[in-house]
C-alpha cells in the first residue's frame, strides 16, 4: 500500500516554476515544498491524461533556460488546479 505520510518540514512559498511533463513545461506555483516533494498550484491547465505514479519533472525557476537542473519527481496526487509531487 502507497504511504502517504509527509516526509520532512514543508515550506511555504509562492514562487513561479515550471512542471515538466512529456517534454512540454507548463507554468506553476510552487505553494509549499520540502525535502519529499512539493505541491504546486496551475495556473494553466495541466494535463488532464496525467495520473497518480507518472514520472515528471519541476524545474524551481520560471525560465528553462536558467534553470539549474530538473527535479525528478512523479505524480503523488492532483486534483483541479493542485498537483502534489514526490522527489526520487
């Protein structure tokens, strides 16, 4: 059975990211983050085939090309606007 126990101190935040999903960027918030994952609020549509368990990426910078490395993560949950990740 999958342990949804939150691992880890979660931060507050409300910086812009980008979530990497089948080599497209969609722009986001990051709403909080610790050292297990991140929750991110969409301020574009994300989506809709996306499911609990796919690999993605998040990149904590709102421009790819200054970004200094890609967050491994996959899908934990997500609901309308809310995407909740964990990191590998």
């Amino acid at each position: 059975m999958y342990d949804v126990t939150r691992h880890g101190l979660r931060v507050s935040c409300s910086d812009k990211c980008l979530l990497v999903y089948d080599g497209k960027n969609y722009p986001c918030i990051l709403e909080n983050i610790s050292i297990s994952g991140a929750l991110l609020i969409c301020t574009d549509p994300f989506p809709k085939r996306m499911n609990a368990g796919e690999i993605c990426g998040l990149l904590l910078c709102s421009d790819p090309t200054v970004c200094p490395g890609e967050y491994k993560s996959k899908v934990a949950r997500h609901d309308a606007s809310k995407i909740a990740l964990q990191f590998f």
